[in-house]
C-alpha cells in the first residue's frame, strides 16, 4: 500500500500561491504499484482529495489540493515501449516530454505536438490537452493519442476515443483521475533542426493578415508581440514560421549528424531575483531590442530546443520575477472576433501591462475534450508581473470580453478566474460533470483550481453580476 509523506507545499509556475498537501509514494513492483494505488484511491476517507501531479509546470493551482494527497510522478516511470514499425510509443505517464525526445529524437521521431516547454509529463499533456505552434494543421495533443489507462475511485480501465471518461480526461485537468500511461503517435523527422521562416509585421492588423494569408503554409506557426507597443506600432510582432528541416537543408557541420540532439540548459536564474528586475521600463528595452533585431525577412535553420522551447536553456526562469511571482493570461476568441481581440491588446498597452513574453497563435478545429481549451480562432498569452499596478482589475475586465466574444481562458495558466464566467467560457462543462459523476460520485479527485472554479458543483450565478462586470469593461486603470 503506498504511505503518505509529511505534508509539503505545493504551488504553480508563477510562483503564487501556495497549499499544503501529503505526497503519497509507492515502492512496489509495476503491477503491483497500480494495483496498490487503486486500492489506495479505492479507500481514501471521505472528505479527503486526492490529484496526480506532474512536474508542477502549470502556472496556478491547477496541480495543487490543499489538505489532501498528491500522487508523485516517479511511481509512473515504468513503461516505455517504442514501436518504429506502428510509429507509436506506450509510455508511463510520468515521463517528461523531455525524456521522451531525449530517448526518440535521436532515432528519427518527435511527438506530434509540444508546448512552449519540454518539462510537461504524458500524463499533465493530456489532462490539460496542450497545444503547440502546429494547432492550425494537427490540433492538441490529444489527437494523438492512441490510448491511456486511468485509475479513477471505482477501477483501473483502459479508454480509447470512443469512451466519454476519454474526452472528460482530455482537457479534464486531472479531474477524472490518474492516468497512468499513454500509448501515442509520433512524427517522423529526418533531422533535430526546423527551418524558421521569419517576418516582422509593424502592427496588430499587419500581424493577422499575414497570419491569416501564410499560416496555411506551415506546419509551425507563432507571433511574438510587443505588449508595451502604442498607437501605430500596437501589436507590433516578429512572426516565425517553421518546417522540419530535411537533411540536405543543412549545414556542412550538421550534415554528419542530422539526429543530434543537444537541449542541456545552458544558464541559471538567481535563486533570489529582485521582484524590481522585470518591471515596465526593462520589458519595454528588451521588447525594443528584440523587435529591432529580428529582420524583416529571412531563413535560417534553428535547433528544435531554440525553436520551440527557448525558455528551457534557462533553469528555473521563473525566479526571474522575484519573490512576488507573476501569471500567465492566456485566453482564446473565435475567429470573427479580430476586434475582440485588437481591443485586448490595446488594454494591455494602455495600461503599460509589461510582458517579455506575449505569443499569438492562430488555432484550428478543437478536440471533442469537453474542456479541451483550444477552439477554432486567435489565442494570445502574456507572462505579467504579480505586483504590475491595476492588474486584477484589467483582467477581471478582459475576463468578461472574452468570454462575452464566445472566448475562454485557458486552466492550465489560470490563477484568477471567477467561477461564474467558467459555464460560458466551456459550455460543455455539465457534459463534464455528468461524464465524472459516474466514475467519481464522491469527487475525491479534485485540485485547488477545480474548487476555486467550481467545476464539479454548479454555481448560482449572481443577479448583477454580468451587469457589474459589463459596465467595467473599457475601464480598468488609466483607460
């Protein structure tokens, strides 16, 4: 039977905010560890929760439950089962999409889809269905998934796509239940390089024209924008495209060695940053400089760590924004709502929002997760300071826009949305909870997020809240 250990505390990427949980640990056998688990979670005393946690790279709460348990990751490392013939691998959940392209890289492979970092286990991509820079041209992760098994406080069970507990689980935030290992589809490649495609676009409708005329192009597709940008530079952006580079596309000295792969960190943040060091006045010199430096038109051949997860060369980056922390805003709004989106941005501007890291997307057909965050349309995501002034009432505000636009805001980044605004943004949440109910009647798994939320009750939506709410928009400090 797996044992607790002492109580620890437990928070998100953005460094805030904190809850204590007990980890619980098993040293047993591959089988016989699941089938311990599963009678763990069978018996959990009532009152207590319970949630799998990864690698702790969600920005918020979404991978904490205060007061209750937390399964480790290192009891899901068993598994990993690579099959060239299928192109498919059968992996234990624990596994780090890191450790993944360490292993597969090497031998011709890559996963279908990645985020902005490596450091995400099998389990945490599919609970919160990440999404890469190839969204427009092969959705989220979980379309590639093939398979996964799951305990849940009734069983262990193995689900295909053609199970509603599937799609719960996809997008589910780890609500469902532990999922224990995935079987999933991979990409062959030629090379460990990607040909970059890169294009500076002077403002905000410049940048979606280009992308809504090239990104059908390629397969990678991102914007960095400058978030400090005014009046006719708002929205300024660098573009990248990018394509798996073929062996005769590169160089004399990777030539030899196409399938070399190198993502070993190569800096270290400060274990104490002042929370002064990214402030308005830096962003706004950095945001300058890497706008300025970026050409106007070229092509190059980048590594696939400098591509897609340039972030990850710096060990805990996040210690960068000081004690005090910061979140990531990331939200989403159909296509059709450009305006929508033209005004967010020019909130953020308004208000000096300061942010080093403001990415836009185009996103293509959503999965059928009923939670899954990516739908058809523009999602932009923002890395701010905590103690940036006005903050909370700028976002309450944009809250409200996006989800008024048919838009929603992604759980995996989120440390602040009101529990009102979430039947809106995801319609298909009582879906959700319907699906759950049958595997979960006492809803032991649970995370901080899903209480704050409110995902597994209902919540009487207050009278005036939509009117309090709409009359704020457009508002926020010195707008």
């Amino acid at each position: 039977m797996p044992k607790l250990e002492n109580t620890q505390l437990f928070g998100g990427w953005g460094r805030s905010p904190l809850s204590a949980s007990s980890p619980i640990r098993s040293n047993e056998d591959t089988e016989a560890k699941l089938d311990a688990i599963a009678e763990f979670v069978a018996s959990v005393p009532n009152g207590v929760k319970l949630l799998a946690r990864g690698m702790g790279r969600s920005y918020g709460d979404a991978a904490s439950c205060a007061g209750g348990y937390l399964s480790a990751r290192e009891d899901f490392l068993d598994v990993f089962e690579f099959d060239p013939v299928k192109e498919e691998l059968r992996a234990s959940s624990g596994f780090s999409l890191d450790e993944i392209m360490r292993r597969l890289i090497p031998k011709g492979y890559f996963v279908h889809v990645t985020p902005g970092t490596r450091y995400v286990t099998l389990g945490g991509a599919i609970a919160a269905d990440i999404h890469g820079k190839n969204h427009h041209k092969d959705g989220s992760f979980i379309n590639h998934v093939k398979s996964l098994e799951l305990i849940t406080p009734m069983s262990r069970l193995e689900i295909t796509k053609a199970d509603p507990l599937f799609w719960a689980t996809a997008g589910g935030m780890g609500m469902t239940g532990i999922i224990t290992e995935a079987t999933i589809r991979l990409k062959k490649i030629q090379t460990a390089y990607i040909k970059v495609t890169t294009q500076r676009a002077s403002n905000v409708s410049e940048t979606i024209e280009t992308m809504q005329n090239l990104d059908d192009s390629y397969t990678y597709s991102v914007a960095w924008m400058d978030s400090l940008a005014s009046g006719d530079s708002l929205g300024r952006s660098v573009i990248t495209w990018g394509e798996h580079a073929s062996e005769d596309e590169l160089e004399a000295k990777h030539a030899n060695n196409p399938l070399a792969y190198d993502p070993n960190v190569r800096l270290k943040a400060p274990d104490l940053a002042p929370s002064w060091l990214l402030n308005r006045t830096s962003i706004r010199a950095f945001n300058e400089a890497w706008y300025r430096k970026a050409p106007k038109s070229k092509v190059s051949i980048e590594s696939i760590p400098n591509y897609f997860h340039p972030l990850d060369s710096v060990s805990d980056w996040n210690r960068l924004y000081g004690r005090t922390g910061f979140l990531q805003y990331q939200f989403q709004v159909p296509f059709g709502q450009e305006d929508t989106l033209i005004s967010i941005i020019h909130k953020f501007s308004k208000n000096r929002t300061p942010s080093f890291l403001s990415v836009l997307k185009r996103f293509g057909p959503g999965s059928s997760g009923h939670l899954s965050f990516p739908q058809p349309g523009w999602t932009l995501a923002l890395d701010i300071p905590i103690r940036t002034a006005g903050l909370s009432e700028l976002l309450d505000g944009i809250d409200f826009q996006v989800a008024e636009a048919g838009g929603r805001v992604y759980f995996a980044k989120d440390s602040r949305l009101i529990p009102e605004l979430v039947p809106k943004m995801y319609p298909r949440l009582d879906e959700w909870r319907s699906v759950i109910e049958q595997n979960d009647p006492d809803g032991i798994f649970i995370s901080d997020l899903g209480k704050r939320l409110s995902l597994r009750n209902s919540v009487k939506i207050k009278a005036n809240l939509v009117e309090t709410l709409g009359a704020e928009i457009g508002k926020g400090p010195n707008l």
